[in-house]
C-alpha cells in the first residue's frame, strides 16, 4: 500500500498509524483520493478510510454491506482476510 498525505502520526506503542489531509491510496486491493482521514491499526489488521472520493475495487476476496450511518461515510479494509466493509 502506498500512502499520500499532508500529514501523519504514528503511534508504536498501539501500533497505529493516522494520515489525515487529503489522503490518496494506491494498491493492489482498491485506490481513492482526498479522503479526510486514514487509519491503519496493525493490531486488529485493519484499515478505516473516512469519506473517500474516486474509490476504485480492484480486487478484493470480499465484499460486506454495513449498513451504517452513510454520513460518516467509513470504510473498512480488513488485511488478513482482504475483505472491504462499506
């Protein structure tokens, strides 16, 4: 995964990692541009994307309907199963 930020805080004590400002992803699973925020959490194996723009599926092994608040607009990646929450 290649990340794009204005800025980002890592946390190696929880192993977390935050890009916030228009944030762009790019990898072999999805891609998107300007989102608000990106959290990468390595102890749950997740990634939650807030408010993507131009989200692109490449390939994923699923793909799950939350069904959750649609203003908060999140997005979560699970990286071990490869698996898109939306």
């Amino acid at each position: 995964m290649k990340f794009k930020s204005e800025q980002t805080n890592r946390n190696s004590r929880e192993k977390t990692t935050v890009f916030t400002g228009n944030v762009s992803l790019s990898s072999e699973a999805f891609s998107f541009e300007n989102a608000e925020k990106v959290i990468v959490d390595e102890t749950t194996n997740e990634v939650k994307i807030y408010k993507p723009r131009n989200f692109k599926v490449i390939h994923v092994n699923g793909l799950t309907r939350t069904g959750g608040n649609t203003e908060q607009d999140v997005i979560v990646y699970h990286t071990k199963t490869k698996v898109l929450s939306m």
